[in-house]
C-alpha cells in the first residue's frame, strides 16, 4: 500500500489516472469529510474524474492506513498536513475538492498555503457551525464517546446525511450497514470524536474574503446537515466563488446526482 512519510508518520495515499505534467491537467485532490476513508471515492467520482487528470486520495491521520496524530487537532492542521502530503509526493499546485470537513480543510489550505492551490470545489460544509450544526456535532462526538454500537451512529448520520427518496430504498440502506458490519470503522471512535471537535471548532468566516481562488460552491438542495443558506454564505464571501444547487440530493449529492456532480466539477476544473 502506498504510504508517504508525512510530519513524521505515514500517511496513505492512492493516485489515480495520468501521471503529472504532459497535457494531464492540473492533479486534483480529493479531500473527505467526517467519518470515511479516502475509499469512499473510489465508486463514483475518481473514475469520472480521473480521465483526463491526476487524483490524489488521502486518508486523515489516524484514519484507514494513515498513523494517528494524537488527541486533538484543527482542520488548520490537517491543511498543514495536506500541505505536506503534497511535498512529498512534489505536487506544487493542485485543484482541491473537499467534502464536509474536507471542505473545511481545502478553506484553511486556500488561506494557509495559498501558493499550493489552483481552484478549488467545496461540498456539503460551511465557514462557521452554527447552532444547530455544533449540537449535532455535539451528539456525534459523545455518541462516539459513549462507544454506542456501529449501527446507531450510520442510522442518524443517514438521517442528516441522505435524502427521503435514498432512505427509501431499503436494498442499498441495508448493503451500506452490511459494510460497516462487515469492515468496522475506518476510524477509532475517539477519531471520530476528534473529527466532529475540529468541525464544530472551524471558523473561516471572517476570512473568506482572502480566498482569491476560483471556487465552485456545490449542494443539494435537500441538504439537511449543511443547507444552502450556509453555501450560499460561503459564496457570497469568497471574491471569486460562484454557487450550484443541484436539485435533486441532499448532502450526499455526489452519490446521488453523481453525473450531475460530476460533470460540474469538470466543467468548472475545465474553465
């Protein structure tokens, strides 16, 4: 497994599609949110975007095959991190498409280590949790930390995370708790835990007007756990930020519009 030697601990990456320079575009770097491995792209976005394009997945310290960090940390240090992940594979500049937290991270990249980012694409996130966005990420943690089973903690973050008409097919609901059965957690609880503290800590609002990069705002409309109204935050706050609400999905829009998504996020990297 491809592993990179990263602040002094080995950090799991896979990258798909052409190799670097040539008329390869620009790598792009998929960045995941709370909760999952950098494997939960492999389905339905790397193949679409991967065509005319280097991918770089990663894994977070202390998720999947990346060594942990320790107890705590900020999605400042984990654009820290990234940032290192690209040093040592010597990508100079890439296009960043983050996800949740990974949007998180891909905001703190833009403003940390501006000279490292082309355009970037933020999903599902926001620039400061709100009320209800903190106490939900309040549950998750303590859920976590009172070490409730597996089974519990994928049913209310499907709640938040998927719209009616997903829900609704019992088939998938049913193989996607079959999964986490089967493989457990790609992360520690006490990860996790950490993971849900260093989103509700993210505050970039009064920043945004120092991200000077292209940014694609992308949601779904039916988007419970990140409404459009915090997109729509974010857009208008970042200078040269445009927003897509797509109609059908909620905040797993990239699953459940994929071709919509993807073919979004192609046009846009195309520009």
């Amino acid at each position: 497994m491809p592993h990179a030697d990263v602040q002094g601990r080995r950090l799991y990456y896979e990258t798909h599609g052409p190799e670097p320079g040539g008329k390869a575009g620009t790598p792009l770097v998929l960045a995941m949110g709370i909760g999952g491995s950098c494997k939960g792209w492999l389905p339905f976005q790397v193949p679409d975007l991967s065509k005319d394009r280097p991918v770089l997945i990663f894994d977070y310290p202390g998720v999947g095959g990346s060594e942990p960090m320790g107890a705590g940390f900020t999605t400042a240090d984990l654009s820290d991190t990234l940032a290192a992940l690209l040093d040592a594979l010597r990508i100079p500049q890439a296009d960043l498409l983050g996800a949740f937290m990974g949007g998180m991270v891909a905001q703190e990249l833009a403003l940390r280590h501006a000279d490292r980012v082309r355009r970037l694409v933020l999903v599902g996130t926001y620039a400061r949790a709100d009320a209800k966005r903190r106490l939900i990420l309040e549950q998750w943690r303590d859920l976590a930390r009172h070490e409730v089973p597996l089974e519990l903690l994928v049913r209310d973050r499907l709640l938040w995370t998927a719209q009616d008409e997903t829900l609704a097919q019992t088939d998938l609901i049913e193989a996607m708790f079959d999964f986490f059965k089967r493989d457990g957690a790609p992360l520690t609880a006490e990860v996790f835990a950490a993971q849900c503290d260093a989103a509700h800590a993210h505050d970039t609002l009064d920043r945004l007007a120092n991200i000077r990069h292209p940014t694609l705002v992308i949601c779904g409309r039916q988007d419970l756990l990140t409404p459009v109204a915090l997109h729509q935050q974010l857009a208008e706050g970042i200078p040269d930020a445009r927003q897509v609400t797509v109609a059908y999905g909620a905040h797993l829009v990239m699953v459940e519009s994929v071709e919509t998504f993807n073919r979004t996020v192609q046009q846009f990297l195309d520009d």
